[in-house]
C-alpha cells in the first residue's frame, strides 16, 4: 500500500512539475514574441526618421550649393 502511495505520490509530483515548467516556458515565450514585435515596430519607425533625415540632409547640400553658385556670381559681378 505505502509503496502504490510513493509512485503515485511521485507521478503527481512529476505531472505538476512538468505542468509548472511547461507554464514558465510559455510565458517567457510569450513576453519574447511581444518584445520582438516591439523591436520590430521601432525598426520600422528608425528606418522612416533615418529615410527623413536623409531628404533633409540632400536638401541642405542643395541649398548650400545654391547659396554657393549665388555667392559666386555676384562676386564676379563685383
């Protein structure tokens, strides 16, 4: 009899342990799928500013060559 008690005893040890591990493991799963949807997000969004700061920058590098031109010519006018 105390011997049916042990193994059953350790069957339903073994179950809640496997059932307990198998829990963490999916949480931990879960919090990394939100953490990479999150990383994904803010790649997407660095990518759009990086795209916004390139327009910006060749637009500045036109505006400084215009200013140059400009310069040019009226010192030659001068």
């Amino acid at each position: 009899m105390e011997i049916t008690l042990i193994i059953c005893g350790s069957i339903i040890l073994i179950s809640f342990f496997a059932a307990g591990f198998d829990f963490l493991t999916k949480r931990r799963n879960k919090i990394d799928e939100e953490t990479k949807i999150k990383v994904i997000e803010l790649e997407k969004k660095v990518s759009i500013l990086e795209s916004i700061i390139d327009e910006r920058d060749n637009k500045m590098s036109q505006l400084e060559n215009n200013v140059s031109f400009v310069t040019k010519l009226i010192e030659k006018q001068n």
